[in-house]
C-alpha cells in the first residue's frame, strides 16, 4: 500500500513508513494513492465470517505486499483476540458491539493493533527529515484524547519496549473512569493534563508534529485517529457487520462522530467495496460537519461539553480525511453520508429508550448512533437495514446513564480496580513550548 498526504506536498511512501511517522510531513494526513476495490464476490466469500477470519482476510489484501501472510494473520489475531458480539433489537434494527476489549472502547480495535504493527516494523525507519538516532532515544507515541483513546493507546502500548506513551487530556472533561484508566499506569505511560478543551490538545499534537527542530530531538508518532495504521483496522468492523446480513439486505451504519476517524474508516471499507448502502454522522452539538454538509461552508467552532465527552470535537481531524476520499465532492459525500445532530437532552431520552424498548443499556455515544437511525428519513424506508455502533461500555459513564434507566450499572472489575488506583498526572497549559519541554 502506498500511501500520500492529503495535501500533497510530502513523498509518497509504504504504509509501514506512513504508520511510523503518523502525520506527513507536510501536515496532512496519510491515505492510499489508489483503493483495490474487491469484487462482490470476493465479499460473498467472507459472507457469516467470525470477525477475526473477515480481519485476516482485509489485511491480508491490503498489506500482504508489506508483511509475510503468516505473520501478518497471527498479528491481527492476536490484537483483536475479543468477541463484536452483534445484538438484534427489532427486525431491522441492530447494535455491533466494539467494547469487548481491555478498555471497554471501541479504540482497543485500532490501538492494539497499532501497537503491534510498530513492535513489529523496524521503528528506525521513521519520516522524511527525523534525525533521531532510534537506538538512543524511545519512539514516543503522543496522543491527544477526549476520553476513551487514551486508554486504549495506554494500554496496547504499556509496557511495549523502546516506546514511551504521552497522552494529552484536557483537564476536568474526561469522565472518572476514562482519566483513572490512563493515569494510574505509570511505566513507559505519561498522562499529561491540559488546561484547554480536547481541540487544545489536538492543536498540540499536531504543532508538535510539525516542529522539525522538536523532531531532530525526540522521535515522535501518533496514535490519533489521524494515524492510518489506526483506521485500518477499524475498517475491518464495518466489513463484518455488513456481512452478517443476508446478500440481499440494504445496510446502512450509524456512527457515533466526533473526530471523523471512525466514520472515515466507515468510508474506506465502503471504498473498497464493503456492502454498506449508506453511513449516518451522528453527532452531539459539536456539528461542524453536519453543518458542512447541509450549507457546504466548514466552519469550525470551540467544542461544547457535553454527556458523549468523546464526541466534543469542534475542529474533527478526519474531516480533511473525508474530504479527500470525496474527491471534495460535497454532493458525492451528502449522497453516501446523512448527518444528523442531537443535544444532551435527546441522549438522556435515548438511553431511556432503549432501555424500556429493548432491555438495552446503553453508554451516550452509543445512544447517538441509535439516535441517527431513528431519523425520519432513515425509518421510512423499510428495505433498509439499520446497524448502529455502540462504541463502549455504559459503566464507563455511569454518572449519565444510571439516572437515565433508575438502576445501577454493574462495574467490570478491571474499571474498578483502576478507579482504586493512585493517579499519576502531569499538568500543562496549551503551549507547544510547555509540551516540548515535558517531551
């Protein structure tokens, strides 16, 4: 797979190369020069898969040039070495469950097997214009997070050797669950807390990308959605989803969205030939890309607080992402993506809902994607399919949804034993020069 930037002014390199450096050089994001798109009945083939076989088989068509096939199979078997249980709500109503990993978030698909592709690449081939002597100084994964990636990337790379974890939050916005998951590690782990919001963060990781005398110093990568070794594997999902339904069945996927980089992932398996009919952005108030798609103007705006706190996004990384891969085609992304946007009230609505409906507990991001599957113009058409991601596990948010269902929400030990755990934090204000230093 070669891969290039968004914006055109970096050398095209191989995805192992793209995976190590995160961001280009230029400053955009990395995506394949051209797609193979796989015929229907190579799709047919995978049709009822486990979703680890339908994994192996993706990878294996998209980096089979750039990794022995062996060894590429018991690599991504063992990173996503969890169930996607899919739970049937109604007739034509589904939830795909991706909170089965060790965090209890969606993120462990991606982070753990990012995580495992770098162990597995020769690190020192970093980006054009790093300088960094690999053998002297740790690869430094540095994240920025609104919640449930800094745990993820925390914990698929604990313990990695030759790496160092960073993980930017801002500071009072993540639920208690979510900051004691990545700030009582410790280890090869620094939790880093910002006194800004989650866009505050992103701005810092990515100035600090860009910095070329920061990188002659310190060997950085990503592990933000604005990594494509981290979508990749997040494609896989929306392959074995839709290929649990019948050949005939029109499936269209609800995304919860807020940074853009599950639904860009939703996109690139859709690119490459996956049975999806149609995807839905569904976002909280944050509606930067709701509001492009229906005035064609991109107007990005400080992120608002809300109950889906990972959601809180007001410049989305991914949407230069999305953008590319519409050709920046506004009418070509209106026809395969509807969007809709929903206020903290709606949510708390929602997880009710579902709850009385359907015995279901759901977290508030999950609550969202069934929210957009719920829109008029998504129910009136009875053909069609509706499978909504429900992206992690309600105890994480406990404050939100246990009013909303009047019961308790019982608590995986691993969340309460992190919980009881002392918290390791550094604090900084929003300035590249105080990171730089911290790095």
């Amino acid at each position: 797979m070669i891969c290039i930037s968004t914006r055109g002014q970096a050398p095209a390199v191989p995805f192992r190369q793209a995976v190590v450096a995160g961001l280009a050089p230029d400053g955009g994001l990395y995506v394949p020069v051209t797609w193979e798109r796989r015929p229907a009945g190579w799709w047919e083939g995978l049709r009822g898969a486990p979703f680890q076989d339908v994994a192996v088989a993706m990878a294996q068509s998209l980096l089979g040039d750039e990794f022995h096939e062996g060894e590429l199979a018991t690599l991504i078997r063992g990173a996503l070495n969890f169930p996607i249980p899919i739970v049937q709500l109604d007739e034509t109503l589904q939830a795909v469950e991706l909170f089965h990993g060790p965090t209890f978030a969606f993120k462990d698909v991606g982070a753990r097997t990012l995580a495992r592709l770098l162990s597995h690449l020769d690190l020192s081939a970093e980006a054009p214009g790093a300088k960094v002597d690999a053998h002297d100084h740790p690869l430094t994964v540095l994240v920025a997070t609104s919640g449930d990636t800094g745990s993820a990337v925390a914990q698929a790379f604990g313990g990695v050797p030759g790496t160092r974890v960073v993980v930017l939050y801002p500071e009072g916005q993540v639920s208690q669950v979510q900051e004691a998951q990545f700030t009582t590690l410790g280890g090869n782990v620094t939790a880093v807390a910002v006194a800004g919001t989650f866009d505050d963060c992103q701005r810092l990781a990515k100035m600090a990308f860009a910095d070329g005398a920061l990188r002659q110093r310190v060997r950085l990568t990503s592990a933000n959605s604005i990594s494509l070794g981290r979508l990749v594997p997040q494609m896989f999902y929306y392959a074995y989803a839709a290929l649990q339904s019948p050949a005939e069945s029109r499936v269209v996927i609800s995304v919860p969205s807020g940074n853009f980089g599950n639904l860009a992932a939703g996109v690139m398996a859709w690119r490459m030939g996956v049975p999806i009919a149609g995807l839905i952005a569904a976002t909280n108030v944050n509606d930067t890309v709701p509001r492009y798609l229906a005035t064609g103007v991109y107007e990005p705006r400080p992120s608002v607080a809300t109950v889906a706190n990972a959601m809180d996004v007001g410049a989305p990384s991914n949407f230069e992402r999305l953008s590319w891969l519409f050709g920046g085609d506004r009418a070509a992304m209106q026809a395969m993506i509807a969007a809709n946007v929903h206020s903290d009230d709606d949510v708390r609505r929602a997880i009710a809902r579902l709850h009385r409906r359907y015995g279901y507990v759901a977290d508030p991001h999950t609550a969202i994607a069934y929210l957009g599957t719920q829109a008029p113009q998504h129910r009136s058409t009875p053909a069609l399919e509706h499978l909504f991601l429900s992206t992690a596990h309600p105890a994480k948010f406990a404050e939100t949804v246990e009013p909303a269902i009047g019961q308790a929400v019982p608590m995986p030990p691993a969340l309460a034993d992190a919980l009881a755990r002392p918290r390791l934090v550094e604090r900084i204000g929003p300035s590249l020069a105080e990171l730089a230093n911290l790095l």
